[in-house]
C-alpha cells in the first residue's frame, strides 16, 4: 500500500495482543500483496486483466469490491473502483485493511487500540480510564502546525481520514474525466465510526469541491468534517465541534 503503519495498543493479555498483533501485521501485507495495482501477480491484477474471476480471488477481494460498490452508490459516482476503465481498489484498500486490523486487536482483548495507516486512524476502545484518544489533524497551509484535534470522547469506535494534495499532489482523479480533480480545497478530513468509509468519503468530498461536498458530507450519519480550501478558509460540518478536543 506504499505507506507506514502504527500500532497503540493498550491492556489485555500480553501473550494474546502480541499474537493478535502478529496477524494484524501479516494481514496488512496480505491486503498489500492481493490488492496491489503494481504487481503484476497480484490478485487484483490479475483480475483486472480477466486470468481470475472473482470466486477464483480470496474471499476478501469480493467483499472489498462490494464496499467499493457500494461506496460509489452512496457517493453518486464521485467515488469509483476503476481508473481509466481498469480495476482499482486503492481508494478503499487502505482504510479497510487499518480498520481490519484495530478490529483484529479488539477482538484478542485490548482495551484501546490505535492504528494509523498514512496518517489515517483508526481507534477503538480507550487509551486510558477516562482518557479519549486524540489525533491532530494537519494543516497543508502550515507545515508542522495543526488545524483541529479530534477526540474520541465520548464513543467506542472512532475514524479520522484525510484526503488532500499535501502529501502525494494531485492524486486524486475525477472519476467523471479519469483526470486530477479540478477543486478548491486543499485538503478534506472526515471523522466516522469507522475508517473503511471516512475515507471514502474524504476521497469523494475532495473531488466534489468545498460547496458540493460539505453539502453531500452534512448529510451523512455519524459523519463530520473539516474541510480546507485554496484561499485558507476552513468549512466544517455542523456537529464536528463535539468532535473536538
């Protein structure tokens, strides 16, 4: 997936965490080997090129091409699983196989887990008793410096993801011109329960443009956001204060 990970992971048993942290690992470079759209014997490439069908693939290829689905339905388009007419899952791969692997961590015990995949989390649990994780959020105007802090107070499950030029440049294409977006925002971050969407939706957001997208956002469950534009004006849903701290 061509990024680094990290793992905070609090309480439960040692011997039980440090197994489950074991395969939490090897499934992210699972994930990297069937998905990846640079390796020609990749599950997916292979697909794409029509040498496998999908029953032929791991199970989960099939249920990543169905979030993928469904993620293009819910985003009206903005979001795809193809690129210039080729099979691409990289836009949802990464937020799924975080997500995947703080769940892993959960289920062995842990109290509180934190895994950030390219500066994607996701956190589950409780760092400490009456302690919320926090994560900053960048701000692409002012390197080093932070536009908000998120908190988990207050809900068991939380995601925060961030799409935007930043980082890798203009990444992100249009899926109607298969084309770099043409938008006013510099960078999108989606707060949600969980990051296999929030980072759809970030992706589709950006695209979309600052008026279009905050509309689309607002309308989600359980979904807020911040959103920054080329002229330093920062947007954000209606209810992302409670989500700050």
């Amino acid at each position: 997936m061509g990024t680094v990970f990290s793992f905070d992971v609090r309480g439960g048993d040692p011997r039980t965490v440090r197994a489950a942290l074991d395969e939490a690992v090897a499934g992210l470079h699972r994930a990297d080997a069937v998905f990846s759209t640079y390796r020609e014997d990749s599950q997916l490439s292979r697909l794409a090129r029509g040498e496998l069908t999908v029953a032929q693939c791991d199970p989960e290829v099939a249920e990543v091409l169905r979030l993928g689905a469904e993620a293009e339905r819910i985003t009206g388009g903005w979001f795809s699983t193809t690129w210039r007419g080729r099979l691409d899952a990289t836009g949802i791969v990464k937020g799924w196989a975080v997500e995947r692997a703080a769940r892993t961590l959960a289920a062995a015990g842990a109290s509180g887990v934190s895994v950030n995949g390219g500066g994607d989390v996701q956190l589950l649990g409780v760092p400490g008793t009456a302690r919320p994780w926090r994560v900053g959020v960048a701000d692409p105007l002012r390197p080093g410096g932070l536009a908000a802090v998120v908190s988990s107070a207050g809900t068991a499950e939380l995601a925060v993801a961030t799409s935007g030029t930043a980082e890798r440049g203009a990444h992100i294409v249009d899926p109607r011109t298969g084309r770099p977006a043409m938008t006013d925002l510099l960078a999108v971050t989606v707060v949600a329960p969980r990051l296999t969407w929030a980072d759809c939706w970030a992706t589709a957001a950006f695209a979309m443009g600052a008026r279009q997208g905050l509309a689309w956002l607002e309308s989600l469950p359980e979904t807020e956001a911040l959103l920054i534009t080329a002229g330093d004006e920062v947007r954000c849903t209606g209810g992302l204060a409670s989500r700050l701290g």
